[in-house]
C-alpha cells in the first residue's frame, strides 16, 4: 500500500507515525507533503495542556472516545519511557477557575481524578483574584509539548521509512493517482485543498518567559472578547497568554492583547510581575465547526481503469484542540484505512 499525508502539523504527523507503526498495513511507500514543518507550523508554539474541552459542534462521544486515547497514551509515556520529556511530555497538575458554575466536567469521563472547588477554597489558593470568579477545579493532567514532540515524530518517522516532501498540493489530484490512501491533515489549507468554506481561521497570541517557581497551571476560562488568561508551565518556560480571536488571521503583533494577558494573569498569579520575557508567538489556529474525521471516496482514474477509486481520509479542524486529540483522532485515522482498504486489525 502507498500513502499520502499531506499536512506537517501535529495531526499529520501523528497520522504518519501511527500508519508506519502499524504492520498490517503492509506499506510499502509513505510519503508527507506540506510546505511548512516544525517550527514553521502552529503546533510548534503550543503550550500543549491536554485538557479535553469541546470543539464547537463536534459530538461528545466523538470527543471522550479521542480524548480518551490521546491522555492514556500520554499517561504511559510519562509513566514508562524515561525519554518522555525529552520527547515533549510532562506531567503537571492546576486549576481552572470561572465566574460560572463549571457543570460539565468532561475529565470525569476520562478517569481523571480532580477536585471540586468552592468560593472558599478559591480564596485560599489565589487572594488576589477577581472575587466574581467563585468556581473552580483542581485536577492533574500532562502537557505535550510540540516543539520537543514534532522533532521527535520526523525521527521515528524516517527510521520506519517516511519521507518529507517540501510542497504545497493544491489538489487531491496531484496525488490521486500516484497512492492507494491520502490522509488529508491539511488544517487551514482545507479551504483551498477541499474547498471546505467552514474552516474558522483562530488567533492565537501568547508570550513564553522564564518563571520557574511556577509549577502549575492556572487557566481562567472566562472569555472576554476573544481572550482568557492563563498560565502554564512546561519543561524549561512557562507559557502566558492568550488570545482565541475567531475570524482573525493577524499575524501581527498586538501590544493591546499583550498588555491585557499581563494585566489578567498578575490577578491570577501576581508573582508574575517578577517574571522575564522571553518572547511572543502568534500563530493561526485551524477551526471548523466541527472537526472533520471520516472517509471520503473521490475518483482516481488510472491509465489501465478509467473508474478507479481510492478513500481521502479527512482529519483536520481541530482548533486550539489538536495537540490534545491528536493520538486518539490518528487511532481513528488508521481504523478508517482498514475498514476502507480491506485490512484486517492485528490486535
């Protein structure tokens, strides 16, 4: 079997890795097209806390079933590879907070253990806050760090074979007839790529700093015009932020947005003050109204049969969410090559 990926996010690779590891595919030729990697693309400057939240319509038992998978497999790295923060993953524990009765606690689901906070509670841990914000929870998880993670990927991927075509497709027919499966993780290129008129391009505009007393994350899930201030550690920064601006596709720098993150964490953490400013990042985030993860059969006629066919496994569209579902939608990628390619489980 010959695969196409296209897309060098952490969805595409995540995807590649999976098929490559996954010997009853039996393939022969795996190759990835996307004209940015690494540092280039969005996931590279993601803080990468793994906390599950909802992505606009997607449904919900589409959502546990990923999230599921993507926090075991993060939970087994950390707990049996001592490579694993080499790798990007660190286990970190914090704090959500809102104004708002949080009622829908989707970690529940996932098996993991948090504690519900009362007003008092909150008081106690964080004297500076606002005093509306009176909910709040206390729970462990891990984050993935792209910019150790991707690097990583590549390297496994090449040693089973992959290789990384520097390109941009524009077409499904540019490939259509050189492969028996592409596996479309093209993200915001989904609009000119498939013609997809949902893609919602996401602002994302974040500052990392060196603030190392800092060891847990506390994220105030309260919007306020297309921003919520949080902080989070990872191995050797902590990322403060952030912006989700819908709509907005700037990758210009906002001293605006920048004054506002720093004035709304001090009120969560105030020993921020102290902190030094490493640098800003913005990036692009690839929103949809759902993501999109199924099977699409287009035509691929061939010079031997003019009605050939081959299946386009979709997997884009994840928003803010892709580092976190991105192992259980790869899991979900690769159930989709066997069922559409005739291939029986090895499990």
């Amino acid at each position: 079997m010959n695969v196409a990926v296209i897309g060098g996010g952490i969805c595409g690779l995540t995807s590649a890795y999976q098929a490559l590891s996954e010997k009853s595919l039996n393939i022969k030729q795996l190759h990835i097209y996307a004209d940015k990697y690494l540092s280039q693309t969005t996931s590279n400057g993601a803080a990468g806390l793994c906390i599950a939240e909802d992505v606009f319509n997607t449904p919900r038992e589409k959502l546990n079933r990923w999230g599921k998978d993507s926090l075991e497999y993060g939970r087994k790295m950390i707990a049996f590879d001592p490579d694993s923060a080499e790798k990007g993953f660190q286990p970190v524990h914090g704090f959500l907070l809102s104004r708002k009765p949080i009622s829908d606690i989707r970690w529940a689901h996932l098996g993991i253990s948090f504690v519900i906070m009362n007003e008092q509670d909150i008081n106690r841990r964080f004297p500076n806050i606002d005093p509306d914000i009176k909910y709040g929870i206390s729970f462990s998880t891990h984050t993935l760090e792209s910019c150790r993670y991707l690097p990583y990927l590549t390297r496994e991927i090449e040693k089973l074979g992959g290789k990384f075509f520097n390109r941009k497709i524009k077409s499904l027919s540019e490939l259509s007839d050189k492969y028996d499966v592409i596996i479309n993780c093209c993200g915001l290129g989904a609009s000119e790529l498939v013609g997809d008129d949902k893609m919602i391009p996401t602002r994302g505009q974040i500052m990392y700093v060196k603030a190392p007393w800092i060891k847990e994350f506390v994220y105030n899930i309260d919007f306020e015009d297309g921003k919520v201030p949080y902080l989070i550690p990872n191995i050797d920064r902590v990322v403060v932020g952030g912006t989700k601006q819908t709509y907005n596709s700037s990758l210009e720098l906002s001293e605006k947005d920048r004054d506002w993150i720093l004035e709304k964490t001090k009120k969560l953490v105030p020993s921020v003050e102290k902190m030094e400013i490493i640098g800003d990042w913005i990036g692009i985030r690839p929103g949809r109204d759902e993501i999109r993860l199924e099977c699409e059969i287009i035509k691929a006629p061939s010079v031997n049969d003019p009605n050939r066919t081959i299946p386009v496994i979709h997997n884009y569209g994840h928003g803010s969410n892709g580092i976190t579902y991105s192992w259980g939608c790869g899991v979900n990628v690769i159930e989709l090559v066997r069922a559409h390619c005739g291939v029986k489980s090895s499990l």
